[in-house]
C-alpha cells in the first residue's frame, strides 16, 4: 500500500462516523433523546424478542460491562427494559420498550434516508457496490 493512502480499517471507521454523525443530527432534529454511538450499535444488534447482555457484547465485540452500561443507559431514558427469560430462569433479556420501539422505527427511517443521500452523492452503483462487499462473507479473521 502505498505510504499516502489510508488503510482500510481508517476508512470504515470515517465512513461509520458519518453515518453515526447523521443519524445523531437526525434525531436530534426530530427531538429523540441523544444516545452514544455504544448505544446505537446495540439497539442494532437488538433482536426483535429480546437479547441477553451477553449475547449483545459478543454481537458489538464489546466486554459484558460495557454493554451492561449501554443497557443501563438506554433502561434509564426508557428506551430498554429488561425482562425475565422464558428459557433461563437465571437469565434476562433485553428488549426495547413501547417508546424504544418507536424510536428504533424512526432511526431506521433516518438511516434509509442516509443511505439516499450517500446514493446521491457517490452513485448508485458505488453504493451497491460498498453493500454487495460489505454483505459477502469474508470468512474466519486470519490469525
């Protein structure tokens, strides 16, 4: 690689920053209660019925702490709740609330919108092209 161009990894965290950037203006613009970019990559990583922190901190690549703090965050703005799990009695899920629900509609929404306008501005076919690359399995990280 050539010493003047940047890494791959640089560019992925440039382009998640501006998609972090812009979903952050666009719901603050919409009056959602701010939320850390630990906060939304675990509302993405939520399923539908409800997740274990653990599960949540493997899925972000994060401790269990970390996660937990997230969690506690977004049960402290109403976002989340925690509930008992149907399959463990000594386990718990987490799940987004009425108003969670609400407010993971409208970050979709915001993404959508988004990802258009990076559509517009790079290409329809660079777009398809980041997702086609980003979707194709890239196998076991090498060791």
């Amino acid at each position: 690689m050539p010493s003047d161009q940047r890494d791959l990894t640089q560019l992925l965290g440039e382009a998640r920053r501006w998609f972090e950037e812009g979903l952050s203006a666009a719901m603050a613009a919409a009056g959602e209660a701010p939320v850390s970019p630990t906060q939304v990559q675990l509302c993405s990583v939520l399923d539908d019925e409800g997740t274990t922190v653990s599960e949540l901190a493997r899925r972000m690549g994060v401790t269990r702490q970390t996660a937990h703090q997230a969690v506690h965050g977004l049960v402290a703005a109403g976002i989340l709740e925690q509930v008992p799990d149907p399959a463990s009695a000594r386990q718990r899920l987490i799940r987004r609330t009425p108003e969670g629900e609400r407010a993971h509609r409208r970050a979709r929404a915001a993404i959508a919108r988004l990802e258009e306008q990076l559509a517009e501005r790079i290409g329809e076919e660079l777009t398809g092209a980041l997702r086609t690359a980003l979707e194709t399995p890239w196998g076991p990280v090498p060791r």
